[in-house]
C-alpha cells in the first residue's frame, strides 16, 4: 500500500521499551505507517505539526507534562485523533474529557497472550479512530465553564435542576448503549437525570476494572445513585446499572419488578459486556416500558436489539452524525428502521424527559 494511502501514526511515550514495542507493532500492519515519534509532551509539540499524523497514541503519565494537560493544549491547535496508551488509571477518564477518542490497556510484557490481545484492540481502535471526529471538551460538555451559546445555555438550563418525575414510573427503564466515544457521551446525557429517576441500565464497550472506575465516575458526578452491575441487583428508580467488562448483562423480570443477570460468557458481536445482548433482553422483558438510546460508537452492535426494543413498544432514540465521534453503530440502527428519533447528544436528556413525562 503507498504511504499516502496508509493511516499515518505519531507514537508518544516516555518509555524506550514501550515506544518501541508499539512502533514496531503498529507497523508491521500494511494499513499503517509510523511518520514520528516522541519521548515526552514537549518533543511531541514540535514534531507532531510538522509529521501531520492522522492519528496519535499517547501515554497518560509522562514527565514535564501529563498527557492530560498535552491534550488541552495539542487540540485546539492541531484536532488530530488520539488514542491513549495507559496503565489501568483513572485519569483515562479525565483524558477523553479532554478530547481523546478512545483507549487501550498497556499490557505485561510476561503474559504473551496479553500482549498479542492488546496489539489486536490497538490495530483496531488506531483504524477506528482515523475517521472519527475529534471533539473538543467543550463541544462534549456545554456545563465545562467554557463559554455557550444562548440556545445551549438555555437547554442545558431546561434539562437540569427540579426536574418531577411522574408517580408510576417504577416500572420504566431506560437503556444506553454506546462504543467509541460513549464514556462522555454517556455522562453528557444522564449527569443531569434526577436522583428520582426511572432505573437507567447501560452497556459501554469498556475491558475489566475500567468499569469500575468509570461507574465510581459517574456516581460521584451524577444525582442517581451509580453502581457496576452485580448478578441478581435491582434495577430500580434512582439507580443506574453498568455492565462490567468482561461480562454480559441482561435485564429480567423479578416478581412485579426488575433485576439483572451478569454472567461471564462468551463476546457477542465482538464485545463483553454487548450492547444488544442488554438491548434483546430490554425488548423480551419490560417491552412498552422501555426507552433505549444508541450513542457513538463503531460498528453495529445494539442495531438489532434497538430494533426489538421498538417492535415491542418501546420508544428509542438514536444520536444523530453530527455529535457522534464515531457514527457506526446510530448509523446501523437508523438504516434498519430501529430508531424512532434521531437527536444530537445535547438534545437526547430532553427528549428522554418527554418521553418518560419528566417536568420542570
């Protein structure tokens, strides 16, 4: 393949061992080329512009500056996608605030089948995040304290605050799915939901122990209550449920109410925990009851479960091109009849709120 057809990558990392082992990997893959590389935040300001990559990966800690604050300063200057490359950290978190697409796991170098996994996912998300849309933070979040416009402030306004939740919503249940992009997608949707909240059950495309801490995330930010998904836990208002990574949850029925089934089983699409594994039980279980939402994401997964969800009677809304990072999976839903509505991610809380009869 000519280079002007490869996917150009820039590798950053302080560590010779690592920088090394991902340059070699990357480009061994026909689909790639390695157009530059840096040791720390500061090398990579100078060269990055000049190598023009159409992605970068990018360790989180390095010295001098964090990737972090690299982030917050390489984007506004040069919207390139990134991916991080990061030991398990809870600063992931904070670095796709600040505009990452996406993330891999650094592997242990002793476990041979870690490492052959982790050069797979990466190939992977480095392809995936070559035509996504890089979002800056205050485009992800209109409440960041950057400055918004009279129509945002005026939503955002609308969809926070006293917000009163109808008497038999016990029985409701909303679902989210989402991939590539979906950690801040998701907490740009349900930050504001009130603590009285009809139960809210959500899959992300997302390995083990990164959804713990992004479950903790979202339980310190939001006014529902936010746990990761344990078998056999109630689904119910005021509660928020994460599928665990490595797992596949499902929603079932419990006597007049709802629980989940969390089970270690094999991928579904490519993915533990899946998306339409949550969205078919959604749809055989609570039926008319149901709201589900597709967020950003690559690929199909939830695109036929959403469509389940809407034969039996529930209403689904799916995030529109223009604010998705990656528009795949919204996409897939939409082409196949599966979404009722279209929304971009600033307008979904809203919409969500009619449809369940949620006032101010």
């Amino acid at each position: 393949m000519a280079l002007k057809e490869k996917i150009k990558v820039f590798v950053v990392d302080d560590s010779a061992l690592y920088r090394n082992f991902l340059m070699n990997n990357i480009a061994v893959d026909d689909r790639f080329a390695i157009v530059g590389h840096a040791v720390d935040a500061f090398d990579a300001a100078k060269k990055i512009p000049e190598a023009k990559p159409d992605v970068v990966t990018l360790d989180i800690e390095m010295p001098g500056m964090s990737g972090i604050d690299f982030l917050k300063e390489l984007l506004p200057k040069y919207p390139v996608p990134v991916i991080l490359v990061s030991t398990l950290n809870i600063r992931v978190f904070d670095a796709l605030a600040a505009g990452a697409v996406d993330y891999v796991h650094k592997p242990d170098f002793n476990d041979q089948n870690a490492s052959i996994s982790f050069v797979d996912r990466l190939r992977s998300k480095l392809y995936i995040a070559s035509f996504s849309k890089v979002r800056m933070p205050q485009q992800a979040h209109p409440d960041s304290g950057k400055p918004m416009t009279v129509s945002q402030s005026a939503l955002l306004k609308e969809t926070s605050g006293n917000l009163k939740v109808p008497t038999g919503s016990a029985q409701k249940i909303v679902a989210i799915g989402a991939s590539t992009g979906g950690t801040e997608a998701i907490l740009s949707v349900v930050r504001n939901f009130p603590a009285d909240m009809p139960g809210v059950v959500i899959t992300q495309h997302m390995p083990a122990g990164f959804t713990t801490m992004y479950a903790e995330r979202l339980n310190r930010i939001c006014k529902m209550e936010v746990l990761e998904a344990k078998n056999g836990d109630q689904v119910k208002q005021g509660r928020m449920l994460l599928a665990p990574g490595g797992y596949q949850m499902r929603v079932q029925k419990m006597g007049s109410g709802y629980t989940v089934s969390v089970t270690e089983e094999d991928r579904v699409n490519g993915h533990a925990p899946s998306v339409d594994v949550l969205f078919n039980s959604v749809a055989q279980n609570v039926r008319e009851n149901a709201l589900g939402v597709i967020l950003t994401g690559m690929g199909a997964d939830g695109a036929v479960g959403l469509l389940r969800m809407r034969k039996n009677g529930a209403f689904t809304i799916g995030q529109d091109k223009e604010s998705c990072v990656v528009y795949g999976m919204p996409m897939e839903a939409y082409k196949i009849g599966a979404v009722c509505q279209q929304a971009s991610l600033l307008n979904i809380p809203s919409l969500i709120y009619k449809q369940l009869g949620i006032t101010k």
